[in-house]
C-alpha cells in the first residue's frame, strides 16, 4: 500500500476539532452525563474544550452534545470565554450519526481545504503534540488515527471459549482524535449510509471499510489520554489530575508588572521562607502586599478571629483582596505515641483547620475579584510518612479541600490551587531535619516564583508540583532512608 493517497502535499486552510460529547453516563449509572463532571474544579467537558482552544493548530471547535444538555454546556463555553467554540448542536441517537450531523454543519467550509478532528470529550487528558502530530500528518495523509500499543494480550472469544490469540505486537489500543481531510471522510459516509448493514464504533473503520484504497496513517497516542468510561475511570481521571504537574505559564517581567500592579494579595506566613518570597515578588511589581505571621504581627492563622482581622484590614485599605496565600505550617518529627495531646491539637489547627478557616473568611473578598486562594502541600502527601504522620496526613488533607473547594467555588469564579514542592530549603525545614547537604533541595525563590506563575493564570483545583531542575547525581537512597528524607 502506499504511503500516501496525494502526489504532492497539501495544507488544509482550517482545521475543526468536533468535540464528541453526546454520551449519556448510563453505562457509569449516572442521571448526569459524565462530560458534564467535575474534576478539579471543572467539567470534563471543560477540561477538553480548553485544550482545544489553546492548540495553535485548531481553528474552530463545535461541540455535539448530548439533546437534552445543549443548554448546559452553551453555559459552560459561555462562562469559560472559549472563543474558539462556534457552535453546540445537539448529537445523533449514535456515533456515526453525530460525526455526519457535524459534517453537515461543516458543508458551508471547502472539503478540499478543510480538516476535521474528531475527539471523545471524556478524554479531557489530550496533549497538544498528539494534535499537532495529527493536523501536520493529514499534510500528507487523507485519514489519521491515535493509538498506543496494547500492554495486554488480546483474544477473541466465541461463547466463552478462546478462538484466536491475534499476535500483540500488531495490535494497537484506539484513542481519539480521529483526523481527516474532510472530503474523504464525506465521501465514506456518503458511500456508508447506502449500506442497510452500515454499523460502526468509529469514523476511521467507516474510512477503512467504505474507503479502503485510502491510507489510515496511525499517529502514537499515550496513555493519560484515557477515557472516561466506567466509574473507576472517574476515580483514575482524578487522581491524574492530582497529582500531574500543571504546566504554569511562562510570565516575563512585564506580565508580573501587569498582572501584579494595583492588586492586593495578603500572604499568611509572609515574614520568611517561601511566603516571604511570594511577598518581596509580588511587592516588586506593584502590588499591595500584606504579610501576616505570628512573629511579625502576632497574627494566629489558626485563630479564625486573627485571620478575619487580617483581611478586613488588607480590605479597608485598598477596597479589594485579588491574592489570598497561606504558608503557615507546622513540621516536628515524632512518633504519634509519644506526642503530647496539645502538640497534637496545634499542628491539626495550623497545618489544617487554618487554610479551612482562611478559605471560609476570603471567600467573600475573592469572590468580589476573582481572586484566587493558593495553599501549599508537600510531597508526603501521597503516602504518610512515619515520624511525621500528622503532618503527611494534614497535606493531604489540604489537597482534597482544594480540590473540593474548586467545585464549590467554580460558579463563582474563585480559583483556588495547591502548590506541592520537593524539599525546599526553608527555616521550618532546617528546624527539623537540622543543615543538608547544599544543593540537595529546592530553593524557595524558586517555589516563589512558580507560586505567583499559578496566582497569575485560570488554573484551579490542581496541585502543581515544583521540582529541582538538575537533582544532584548520588547513591541510590533505601526506601527507608527515602521516607526520612522526603519533606
């Protein structure tokens, strides 16, 4: 076969990404479409409209949504500002309905010069090199899909009894998008709808049966580009986007400039370390910081009274609060036996009950700008660690409330956001694990200056993981010594 169906390359003019988003949730047993679920803080649909509108390569996006949630997700691309975004049309009784629905809508656009994307809308993990990879093949290509190699072995079936095991090295697991030029995937359906047995899963098995000269060029997909299918699909998804590092922007002076000035942030935990990073930055390019701790000012962040008064404070004198963070914390190391009762009830109320408090009490300023809460977690967090134990379990705590927060908050446009970074060389740290080795951890300026990177973007309810650049080359550390060495 051919490599390509074109004597000479061609550059589509536009190219339209149709998110796919007309499942019912049924399979999961869910009343609500599971495109219309949130995980942190935004739908799924959300999720994958925003990868689309941020993909250089896409001119346009049209949804085909489930009939009875048109509204819904009009609401959705309204609220979110997705330009890109044409139109939502409600989908089909099938999939291959949808896909010629969508065609139809597209009939005004020349097929010779126009691509289309098709995209399930539950796979709100789509990378921008997998659509990039995909519009740059249909320069050469008619019909391009996405998959990755099958880990598993496959077989088929006839009555429950085995009848072939297909040769895994020649199988691929399908993902989306589904690209083509879009008068080759016209003229399949076109040829398809005059099948009375016409019955397809897919736009490209429709290309590969009704269109068989033409190459279907495969373009690799990976494997957090998953779907959301079944319920533990859900449970998958989120924990992805827990623990992913979000991309932050890359702000240059000038951004911060204009990001920062004439704002108000108020930074609990601001006299040192990385909170006091965050202020100098932020003051550096024109906001208005206030910094509270209870050394400096003698403000308790785990006094809602105290808090309260801080930001009524930073409120009166300048009529706005755009910037709430919170660095406060408590690190000691000792086993959970052998700590005493009042210890106890001080690390719970600083390192947990004060970023509740903080989030009830600045709530109502940020809701008045936009704001954004940021909180911070540590690495620990994933998995308790012995000797500290109250603090690995109050971190993750923090991170199910930022998450859950970014929910509740959505409909309000506060955005809240979780910093996670490796072991960062700060006063608390040196006060519990004593000097370490220069070069072994993360510098708080650094820490600092992805902290006001994510204060300055639409990201919220992620946990944004910073790490060292270049970790310092050393002998392989034993899981035991690992755990003591993790912040």
């Amino acid at each position: 076969m051919t490599p390509s169906t074109s004597a000479n390359p061609r550059t589509a003019t536009r190219t339209v990404a149709v998110v796919l988003a007309g499942g019912s949730g049924q399979r999961i047993g869910l009343a609500t479409p599971k495109q219309l679920l949130k995980i942190a803080g935004k739908t799924i649909l959300e999720h994958t409209l925003h990868i689309f509108e941020q993909a250089t390569s896409v001119d346009e996006v049209i949804v085909m949504m489930n009939p009875g949630f048109v509204s819904d997700a009009e609401a959705i691309v309204r609220k979110a500002g997705l330009d890109k975004v044409s139109r939502v049309l409600p989908g089909g009784t099938s999939r291959n309905a949808t896909t010629q629905l969508a065609l139809d809508a597209l009939s005004h656009y020349s097929a010779a010069n126009t691509n289309v994307l098709f995209h399930d809308a539950v796979r709100p993990m789509l990378s921008q090199r997998i659509i990039d990879d995909c519009v740059t093949a249909l320069e050469r290509y008619e019909a391009v899909d996405v998959a990755i190699p099958s880990s598993d072995t496959i077989i088929e079936v006839d009555d429950d009894v085995i009848t072939d095991v297909p040769t895994r090295s020649r199988l691929r697991r399908g993902q989306t998008p589904q690209a083509f030029r879009m008068s080759t995937i016209r003229d399949a359906y076109a040829k398809a709808w005059n099948d009375p047995d016409f019955e397809a899963t897919d736009d490209c098995s429709v290309v590969l049966r009704y269109s068989p000269r033409v190459p279907i060029h495969v373009v690799a997909g990976e494997e957090q580009n998953m779907k959301v299918t079944q319920p533990v699909d859900i449970f998958i998804a989120d924990k992805l986007f827990q623990l992913a590092t979000a991309a932050t922007p890359e702000y240059t002076e000038h951004d911060y400039a204009e990001g920062l000035e004439g704002r108000t942030m108020v930074v609990f935990g601001g006299s040192y370390g990385i909170g006091a990073g965050v202020a100098d930055l932020a003051e550096k390019h024109g906001a208005r910081v206030f910094r509270y701790s209870r050394g400096a000012t003698r403000t308790n962040v785990a006094n809602p009274e105290d808090v309260a008064a801080a930001l009524e404070q930073a409120h009166s004198a300048t009529g706005r609060i755009d910037h709430v963070v919170n660095t406060a914390g408590i690190l000691r190391i000792s086993r959970l036996d052998q700590t005493d009762p009042a210890e106890i009830e001080e690390i719970v109320r600083v390192n947990y009950l004060a970023p509740v408090n903080i989030a009830r009490a600045a709530f109502p300023y940020l809701a008045q700008t936009g704001g954004q809460l940021l909180l911070y977690t540590s690495s620990s967090y994933t998995r308790g660690r012995g000797e500290y134990s109250l603090y690995s379990s109050t971190k993750a705590a923090t991170v199910n409330l930022t998450q859950a927060l970014a929910d509740e908050w959505s409909e309000d446009g506060v955005r809240i956001n979780c910093i996670n970074p490796e072991r960062t060389q700060t006063p608390m740290r040196t006060k519990a694990f004593g000097e370490e080795p220069s070069g072994s951890l993360l510098s708080a300026d650094k820490v600092a200056r992805t902290s006001v990177d994510v204060l300055l973007s639409d990201l919220t309810g992620h946990v944004i993981d910073v790490r060292r650049e270049d970790p310092p080359a050393g002998p392989v550390v034993a899981q035991g010594e690992e755990a003591k060495a993790a912040k």
